[in-house]
C-alpha cells in the first residue's frame, strides 16, 4: 500500500504528453493507417500493346493454371494484387478477381488466366493474385451472309433442304438465334452452325457456333458445339423429323449449360 497526498500522483507514475508539433504528425500516421489498411496493391505491368477498351459487363472467361484456354493467345499484360507497405488486411480472393476483370476491361482483354491465388496467412495478412490477361490470336471462322440472305437460300433450296437446316431459336445461358446450312467446306464437316443474333458481346453475327456431322444412325447429327467461351464439346443428337433438340453439356462437375433450340423456319 501507499499513501497517495491530494494533489500529487503516485511516485513512479507520470502522463507523457506529446509536443504539439509530434502529435499533429502521429495523427495522420493512424489515420493513414486506417484508410489504407483495408485495401490492397494493384499493380499492371504490360507486355504488349492494349487493345481498346472492353465496355463494362462484358463478359471474361477466367482459367486457371491447369485450364486449356480453348482458342490460341497471347499476354498483353500481367495483373498482381498484394499487401502494400501500410496493409494490415486484404480483401477476398473473390473481391481481388473483380480487380482483375476491371483491368481486363480496360485494358481490352479477350480473357484472363490465373497464375496464382494465394490466402491470408501467418505471413501475410491479405490475399494475393497473379493473373495475366489474354488477347486471342486467331479469326474465329465467320459465316458471311445475313438472316436476309439465309431465307433466300432457304427459300431457293427448298425441295431439297435437310431437316436440320434452318434457322433455330436457341435457350440456354445466353437466348441466341442461329442457322444451319450444308457446309463441306472443311474436312469431316457436312453442315455448319452461325450467330444470327444473341446478346454475348464476344459472339459476333456470323461467328461459326456448331461443326455438324451426319451421324451413323439415320436422322442422328455428330455435333462439335462451342460454348461461350468457345469451349468445344462434341455430343450427337437423333433429330429426325423433330423440330427442336436439346443439348445438356456438362461444363464442370457441378454445372452443365443446358440449350434446347427450336426451328422457326
């Protein structure tokens, strides 16, 4: 015990006060703190030129490592997210690939590859991304001729269409209309699929959606269909003299793009 005299403090026991001149300084280094932990390092650095600029939304097919990226390309840039000198946490794998996709956007890329994805740990409190961003190299196979021009042909070939020529309604992740004509301009091919119209940005008018083959059994179709993200998937189909098939892909372990078409014509 000690006795404590009115008016004194405890011996040993004293407040520090800070000059003005330090507090002021100390006060802005909390506040830096702060306003910076919570956010993490962008930083870009560009192997080619950028192309121009992709409008917000559109859609970015994302691979990782271990994914084949289904078309042929080349890096225009590479993206890494970390912790800064003042971070203190980082935000989520998720929130750090919605940075990801916005530099893709701006920099006009046609996809992104993740390279490395690494959590929060004992060393380091925020997470860390390393992506590049993919330009396709290659000239998707285009259909020249409008849904004007397929009708004529429909029409000019009437008495001697197969049933799965058309024009066919599509459903499925993305509604999309489509034609099919006799086609054996390529190897192995007797009719081929084209984008009349749909809402994928990435998938232009004319753009080739489906390789078609004339299968075994009478009425069956050998299909090389490709996915939004021109993923290739083969599966065959008994049209017969139906109007309308559907086709279930498997496009992961839990998901499937499922599109059932319809002929209108």
């Amino acid at each position: 015990m000690f006795n404590q005299v009115k008016g004194r403090r405890p011996a040993g026991c004293f407040r520090q006060r800070l000059p003005k001149s330090r507090l002021v300084p100390a006060l802005i280094f909390v506040s830096l703190l702060l306003l910076t932990g919570c956010s993490t390092v962008t930083t870009y650095t560009p192997h080619s030129a950028a192309g121009p600029a992709k409008p917000v939304g559109y859609p970015i097919p994302i691979y990782t490592e271990k994914m084949s990226v289904p078309r042929p390309c080349e890096v225009i840039g590479t993206v890494s997210i970390g912790g800064g000198y003042f971070t203190m946490r980082g935000g989520t794998p998720e929130s750090e690939t919605v940075k990801v996709i916005k530099k893709a956007w701006e920099k006009g890329a046609d996809a992104v590859r993740i390279r490395s994805i690494e959590e929060p740990d004992f060393s380091h409190a925020s997470s860390r991304m390393v992506a590049d961003l993919l330009r396709y190299t290659d000239d998707w196979e285009t259909i020249v001729g409008s849904e004007q021009w397929l009708i004529n042909y429909l029409d000019a070939h009437r008495q001697n269409l197969d049933p799965i020529e058309g024009i066919w309604d599509g459903t499925g992740t993305v509604p999309h209309r489509i034609g099919i004509i006799r086609d054996t301009s390529r190897p192995g091919r007797d009719f081929v699929g084209f984008i009349l119209d749909t809402a994928n940005p990435a998938w232009r008018e004319g753009y080739k959606k489906i390789d078609i083959q004339r299968g075994v059994q009478p009425g069956g179709y050998v299909l090389e269909y490709y996915l939004e993200d021109f993923t290739r998937k083969e599966i065959t189909v008994i049209l017969g003299q139906s109007r309308t098939f559907t086709l279930n892909m498997p496009t992961s372990d839990e998901d499937a793009d499922i599109v059932t078409y319809t002929k209108n014509r």
